[in-house]
C-alpha cells in the first residue's frame, strides 16, 4: 500500500564530481572546450581533461588521454 518503502529526502541526493577516466571516450565535447595544440598535436581541454579527436567508422569521438604537457 501506501508509503511501502524508504522515503525520498531531498538531502540524499548527493553527487561526488570524480575525475575523468583516461580512454574514455565521448561522442562530443561542449562547446566550453578549448582546442589547444601541444608537440604539434591537436588537443581538447576541458574541465582539466585533455581529450584527442579521433575518427571511429565515420563517426567523430573524442578520447581522455593523459595531460599531454607533464
């Protein structure tokens, strides 16, 4: 019936920002991100993630890499 189990409280909805895992990959990037170029190589910053822009059967996608400068 009614009320059957635990109640939503809105305080529970807590959320712990984590780092981006290196090889992740994204179909796309917001448009904050900045493109930056390091050795010659074409970068995307953002949020302090560095990102690659590869070709994946036709489609754009856009891979974590390490920080490209350390």
């Amino acid at each position: 019936g009614e009320g059957d189990g635990p109640e939503m409280i809105e305080s529970d909805h807590n959320y712990e920002v984590v780092a981006t895992p290196i090889g992740v990959t994204v179909p796309y990037l917001p448009e904050e991100a900045d493109e930056v170029e390091v050795n010659d190589k074409s970068y995307f910053v953002y949020e302090g993630t560095y990102y690659q822009q590869f070709i994946n059967d036709g489609d754009t996608i856009y891979m974590a890499v390490e920080d490209p400068r350390s």
